[in-house]
C-alpha cells in the first residue's frame, strides 16, 4: 500500500508548504492535535509542541536540522489512555521507530497516534545548531540546509552534522502512516507525501491532495544516501570495536562518565520508572572506598561508571533506534552512541530483529523459540 500525492510548495518555501500541509491534516475530524517541532523565539530554539489552533503553526518547522531530544516518549504521555481523537505527530524516522519500540513495550498506544514521518537529512547536536542559526532567521536557515543536504554536501554551513545521523541507514519513515519525501525532489517546487497504513490513506484521500507518481530519482538518490551513511556507520562499528576490544579499552574509552546520567534521561526507549542506579544500591559505605583503593593503590572516583554502562548495554541494546541523544546529551562527549549501535547492531542480528521496524516483530527475551541459540541449548537446528 503506498498512494503518493504531491504538496505544492509556493515561493521556494518548502516549510510554509508544510505548515499548510499540517493546518489541513489538524482539520480533519479525527484528529485532535498536531505535534510538531516549532520555534519557540527567534534564537532557533526548537522544541516538539502539541498545537490545536492552526494559528500557531507559523513557527513549525520539520525541516529544522536540530534535535534537542528524541519525542517518542512525549507521545507515550500525549497517546497512553483514553482519547476519541488522533494526535497526530510529525518525527524523525528515529522518533518514529523509538516509539515502535515503546508501543510493544505497553508503553504508548498506535491507535491514538497518526503518525507523519519527514525525509530526515540530519540534524546538528544541540551547540551546532544554535551556532549554524546565529541572528538568521532560522526557518530561512532550515530551508537553506535541506537545500545543501539534498546537494549533497557533506557539512552545510561549514558544520557537520551528528555522527548517529551520518550513520543512520533509515532516512525514511516507512514505519509511519504518511512519510513527506524531500530526498531526490526540488523542494522549491514540491514535496510528495505517501500513505503506508490503511488510516494514513484515508487521511490522505480526506485532504485531497493531487496524485502524482514517485519520480525515478527518488528512489535513485535515497539509495545512494542510504549506501552513504551505512559505509560510514560499518566503519564506525570497525572503529568502535577496536577501541572497546577489552576490558582495560572500555574503562579507557569510557573514562569521562562522572555518572550524570544523561544518557539514561535521554534515551527514548529507557523506560523503566524506577531506576537501579537512582536507588541506595550503589550508595556505598566510606570502608569499601578505602578497601577498594588499598587493592590498586588508587581508585577512579565516581565509581561504577562502566558497569553503569555494561547495565544499559544489557538492558537496552535490543531496543536501540541508533538516535543518538545519548551522545547528545553526554557534557564530556563520550562517544556513546557509538557504542550502544556497535553493540546493539550485533545484539539485534543475533535475534534477527531490528528495533522500531514493526509493531509485529516481538521484542527479544519477550517469547521463546524452540530452535534460537540450538548452539548454546543443545536444541536441533
């Protein structure tokens, strides 16, 4: 199922063209509101906002190259109960997924949520974004990244953009009900916007959108821009792995933690209400301190940082969308995004399974096969 229709942009201004996009999809009876990134002022500040009058939906902008964080868990609070009407909420492709994900984990609700899915050409951390806007407006500097992106330039504005994008192989949500295409289209002249569920065709059909076809190019250039970022992303795997090749490297490696647990917060598929790491458990007594430094002579202080991390591993690598917000969110840039997708890119093949591909996939540990791992279980194969 996929019924493709075109949305007209006027005056080379591809984000008006969106707004006015959304102010049709927050008409339609079904739905209740619309999430979507929107300027907050005119620094470039931009956060996910429930918008119910179209009025205020002259700051949104889908094509803003900021991610301040991952909205998936915004949409748990925003789709987790009773509702009569959708909320429908424009994400990233790793937005998208990571709410995958929390829906099987009885989290947020699919049957409250529409959700629309933008072409994501990358996003700047947090600093980079503020700095590539700078006294710009910052919808024109937006407009002017997808332009640049799209051209294929590997740093727009002289800035590259976060490495979990560089790596990302999912630059389009075919998880969602409706994608909006800007890979290999003039998006001074159109966008395309395409149904993949049943709801988002008739949402589709109800705005009555003209039919257009899917041009070539399309489907050439996102093949090209996916073979891009998965040789970047395998040789960030090879890098990573040789860097964490033992215990001693992983200490190295993870060296700057001071246990802020920034990474924890900003997960969107860490879940859990309370967490073993914000307990007493590893309050430990002045003594053991002392005795754990008399056994070296010294010890790192605070302690348990890579075992915080090896917790997370174990507890999350399953689960991974590869957004990077925990590298984001990191204040001493301890490259943990790279790790979790090393890790969780092995952990996923091993079960055959790939986090946020479909609600239909189980997540693994959740049931048992009576063949999986036959080499470890003596099982027949």
């Amino acid at each position: 199922m996929a019924t493709t229709a075109k949305i007209e942009v006027r005056d080379k201004n591809p984000v008006a063209a969106l707004q006015t996009f959304l102010a049709q999809v927050l008409e339609d009876e079904y739905v209740a509101g619309v999430l979507a990134p929107r300027h907050l002022n005119d620094n470039g500040a931009l956060m996910p906002t429930l918008v119910t009058d179209p009025a205020m939906l002259d700051r949104v902008d889908p094509l803003a190259p900021a991610f301040p964080f991952n909205a998936a868990k915004t949409l748990v609070k925003l789709t987790n109960g009773e509702m009569v009407n959708k909320v429908a909420a424009v994400l990233k492709p790793c937005e998208i997924r990571a709410f995958v994900e929390l829906v099987k984990l009885n989290q947020g609700n699919m049957d409250n949520a529409l959700l629309i899915g933008v072409d994501c050409l990358g996003s700047f951390g947090n600093t980079e974004y503020l700095n590539y806007v700078k006294d710009a407006d910052p919808i024109a500097s937006s407009q002017e990244f997808a332009r640049a992106a799209l051209a294929g330039e590997e740093s727009p504005g002289g800035t590259p953009i976060a490495k979990a994008c560089m790596a990302c192989e999912h630059p389009s949500a075919v998880q969602a009900d409706l994608s909006i295409g800007l890979v290999g289209l003039d998006i001074d002249d159109h966008l395309v916007v395409s149904a993949h569920t049943a709801r988002g065709e008739g949402l589709l059909s109800r705005l009555g959108l003209p039919d257009v076809a899917e041009a070539p190019s399309r489907a050439k250039a996102m093949a090209e821009l996916v073979k891009k970022r998965t040789a970047f992303r395998d040789k960030m795997f090879e890098e990573t792995n040789e860097a964490t090749a033992s215990v001693e490297k992983l200490a190295r490696y993870l060296s700057g933690c001071v246990n802020c647990y920034n990474c924890r917060v900003a997960c969107p598929v860490c879940y859990c209400k309370e967490c073993v790491f914000v307990t007493d458990v590893f309050d430990h007594k002045p003594w053991q301190y002392l005795d754990w430094a008399g056994n070296k002579g010294m010890l790192k202080m605070p302690t348990d940082t890579v075992f915080y991390h090896l917790t997370r591993l174990a507890h999350m690598s399953t689960a991974c969308v590869g957004c990077g917000q925990c590298s984001n969110a990191c204040p001493n840039d301890i490259p943990v995004m790279e790790l979790f997708r090393t890790v969780a890119a092995r952990t996923q093949a091993a079960f055959g399974y790939e986090a946020g591909k479909s609600t239909d996939d189980a997540p693994p540990l959740s049931v048992f096969q009576e063949k999986e791992f036959s080499e470890v279980t003596g099982g027949v194969d």
